[in-house]
C-alpha cells in the first residue's frame, strides 16, 4: 500500500456516489392519490470514509439531489485494516434488522447481499464476509451496518483505552 493512497484533496474529493433505491411513494388525499419518489444513496471516497443519505420529492432528480446532499453531509471514516478489511468482526442493529460483518484474509472479495455491497464498495473495502439477519429492509439493512461501522475500532484507539502500546497489540494478533 502506497501512503498516496491515504492523502486527501484539500478541498476537492473525488466521490463515489450510488444510488441504491428509488421508490414510488404516495398519499392519499381527498381528490385522489399524490405521488412522489423516495432516494437511497452512499456516497464515498473508497479510501475510508462513507455517508448515506434519503430524500423524498415528487420529481425523481430531486429525490436523488436530496440524498445526495444528505450523504455528502453526513459522511463518517471507518478505521480499515491495511486500507481492505475490518479490523475485529462487529455487529450492528437497526429495529428489526440485524447485520454481522466480519473482518476476511486477502482475495476474499465482497461477500454481501444489496444494499451493503453498496456501502462496502463506496468505503473502499475489498475483503468483508457480511451476513444479514431479520428484515432485509434497505433502508434499515443500511443503517445497521453503519450501526456496526460505530462500533469499529482501531488498533490505535484500543490502546489509548488499555494504555499500552500499539505494537503490544499488533504483537498479540499475530500470535
């Protein structure tokens, strides 16, 4: 892995940006039906960091415009081993839906179902085993895995909380 990999734009970022679902949606009113479109999108960097974002409009263009400034708005870095996988196995809960994501060696691939190969792609990971429990939602499958992504933690963060050093732990893994 080359350290250019890591370095950020000031202030431009080349994002990766996927709409995962659009959908019909529509009220019921006194003269009839109202329809509208309802967007899902990830937005990434595929270097670590991800967001995704809704929007609801009645044109579909800016539904997805909507989502899209959401995801933008709200995006998270993910601590990555060797810039690929996880570093631990984690789970993660969104109302009924459940998801394990768990750390996997080099040349496994994308191992995921809808809308989570979305999220993975756009965080650059390239080797993740990934299982989803309960409802397969999109909408809730999605906020379970950055449910799961909050719980993700760093060599680097697990010693500042044990006081020890890092290369105690790296040590320890290895064996």
């Amino acid at each position: 892995m080359s350290s250019s990999q890591y370095k950020y734009r000031s202030n431009v970022m080349d994002l990766i940006e996927k709409l995962v679902s659009l959908d019909r949606v529509c009220k019921a009113n006194k003269g009839g039906r109202r329809f509208g479109f309802r967007a899902l999108v990830i937005v990434g960097d595929g270097k670590g960091r991800v967001g995704y974002g809704f929007g609801k409009a009645r044109e579909v263009s800016n539904a997805i415009n909507k989502a899209t400034n959401k995801a933008k708005k709200y995006i998270m870095r993910v601590p990555l081993r060797e810039g690929r996988t996880l570093h631990h196995d984690v789970d993660g809960k969104h109302d009924s839906a459940k998801v394990h994501l768990r750390a996997a060696p080099i040349g496994t691939g994308i191992i995921a179902g809808g809308p989570m190969r979305s999220v993975f792609e756009a965080l650059g990971m390239q080797d993740v085993v990934s299982k989803s429990i309960g409802k397969n939602s999109s909408i809730n499958m999605i906020r379970a895995t950055f449910d799961a992504f909050n719980s993700v933690l760093s060599p680097r963060d697990v010693a500042a909380k044990r006081g020890v050093k890092i290369s105690d732990l790296v040590s320890r893994r290895r064996k």
